[in-house]
C-alpha cells in the first residue's frame, strides 16, 4: 500500500481546490490497480498496484484514456468523469488519475451486501436482467480509438496462452492450442468488449445501473467474448455458480443467453467456444498470481487464494474441451 501521508500532501499542492483535501483513504490495495477515497472533495485516485502489476492492463493512464473517451460518447455506458491525469513521477512517484467520485456501491460476491442479499427475488432478477443489459449493450458500441485495432478472439486467446506460459503452466497453453485449432465463431461486426463483465463491475444505486467501472482489460473484438466471460458465473454442466448466482432470483444460463441476444441483436450460437476462451483467460490470470506467490514477487494473501484454485479452472477448461470434441 502506498504512503498515504505523503499522497495527502502532494495532492494538496497538486489539485485544484486540493487545500480542501482532510485525508486519502485505501479502499482496495493488491496486484490490480489501486483505489483510494480522496476525502474532501470526494474524488477516487487510482494508483498502480504496489504489490506488482499483473497485466498490462494495469497502464493507468491508459485507463484513465478509456474512461475519457467512454465519458465522450453517447453510446458508451456511464462511467466516472477524469479529473486529472498526471504521468510524472516527481508528483506521487508513480503515474496515477484521479476521478469523480459517483453514487452506490458494487455488488460484492464474497460479502454481499445485505440491500441484495436479503432482497426477494424479483429485485435480484431486475438486477440480473440490468448486469446483462449493460453488457449486451456494448455490442452495440463501436470499437474505440484509444484501444487500437479491432482484436480478433484466436489472438486475444494467444494473448492469454502466452499469459500462461509466463506464469509457468505447459497444461494450461496445452489446452489453448487445443481451442485454437478450431476458428473462432463471430457474430457480426466487432465492438466494445469490456473483458471483465462480472456483476461486481456495476455501480448500483437504489437498485439501478450508476456506472460500469474497471476497464483494464477493454479491447476492440467480438462482442461473444462478453457472453462467454459473463457465463463462468453461472451454473453450467462444468462448473458452480458464483455466490451471488446461487440466489433465488437470478437468471439461469438460458435465460441470460436469450437475453443477451435480444439485447444485442446478435445471435449467440458459437459462445461456447468464447466461453471455454475466458476460462482459459481466468485461469491464466490466477496461474500468474499463483506463481507470483510461490515465488515471492508478490506478498498479496489474495494470491494465496489462487494458488489454491489454479488447477480447478484448468480443470474446468479442459471438461469444457473434452465436452465439446475440440
């Protein structure tokens, strides 16, 4: 975790209005871009990670480009306006931006909060019906300029292959060369993929959509890539859904692929190969932080967790292929 005594002071001298700055709070601090409460005028900082970047994705200030160009355009869903953007180091000592500060609160899976949890089933399926709404929209918006060339999925998942070469798993790219020997199925013109479409990535307020957040892993692609993230979620033949997807109320598998499609205006035959794609993709990301805490890069107790889960989505990766004849 940073110094947030000496990030106090400097934003004071840095920001407009900064002398109005009490104190810097961490709200979430780790392997992922790091996230603080600027108090005063109630700004968000986001910070790189000081336990290490795991992906590339963690460029801050490409970050806060996406939500500049989001912000500016009317297809885009809602997100936080930028307040600042600063690259030089003499400042925080590492590049950072600072946010707006928007209403609500994201849904926790580990800890929900009582407003969802408690709440009876058809709140939790307006809910569920919103999160694949939101995302299913984004079908509908075109590529942006600040994320480069439309990404095509074998490459995105050669991405990841190589991801879980670094991270020291031969089983885990095995599997990705058994996906990649069958092409890709598309489903129309490529757009905006958000690349980590989980319930947890909303901001709610009073049970409505405020804001869609964390864009690290946006890329220009096949809009599939956003369904097959979303489907890990949720109770198939391969593996249990998350905690919050075992709630009365919520959407089945089915129900939330006819939705999508309806909302896309796509159809969703092909997905599954999108879907055994982004569990590859998951399972790169926890062999990385496995293998970050094995070999002490990193301390984060959340990798802990991960060293433990690896060979599970290996494992749910590989039924999924078996499954499917690949």
């Amino acid at each position: 975790m940073a110094d947030v005594e000496r990030i106090t002071r400097a934003l004071r001298d840095f920001l407009p209005g900064g002398e109005g700055i009490t104190r810097v709070v961490p709200l979430t601090t780790g392997f992922s871009n790091e996230t603080y409460l600027i108090e005063g005028p109630d700004l968000i900082l986001r910070l790189p990670p000081s336990a290490g970047a795991m992906l590339d994705g963690h460029d801050v200030i490409g970050q806060a480009r996406i939500y500049q160009e989001l912000g500016g355009r009317e297809d885009a869903p809602r997100v936080p306006g930028v307040v600042a953007v600063c690259g030089d180091r003499a400042v925080l000592g590492v590049p950072f931006f600072v946010m707006e500060r928007l209403a609500g609160e994201a849904i926790d899976d580990l800890d929900m909060q009582p407003w969802f949890a408690d709440a009876g089933d058809d709140l939790r399926a307006d809910i569920c019906r919103q999160w694949v709404s939101v995302f299913a929209g984004l079908s509908r918006v075109r590529p942006l300029d600040v994320l480069g060339p439309v990404v095509a999925p074998e490459d995105d998942a050669r991405t990841w292959q190589a991801f879980a070469r670094k991270a020291d798993s031969p089983v885990l790219a095995a599997l990705f060369d058994r996906l990649l020997a069958v092409p890709a199925p598309c489903s129309g013109p490529p757009a905006l993929i958000h690349g980590d479409s989980k319930l947890s990535n909303i901001m709610w307020l009073d049970g409505r959509v405020n804001a869609v957040l964390d864009w690290e892993m946006a890329l220009n692609g096949e809009p599939l890539a956003n369904l097959g993230y979303m489907l890990h979620a949720l109770e198939s033949d391969y593996h249990a859904a998350t905690r919050a997807f075992k709630l009365p109320g919520m959407l089945t598998r089915g129900e939330v692929i006819a939705l999508w499609e309806q909302v896309s205006g796509r159809s969703a035959d092909g997905v599954f190969w999108h879907e055994i794609a982004q569990m590859g993709k998951l399972a790169a990301i926890i062999a990385e932080g496995a293998n970050m805490f094995s070999s002490g890069r990193s301390s984060d107790p959340k990798l802990a967790i991960f060293a433990r889960s690896v060979d599970y989505y290996i494992g749910v990766m590989q039924a999924m292929l078996d499954s499917g004849g690949y």
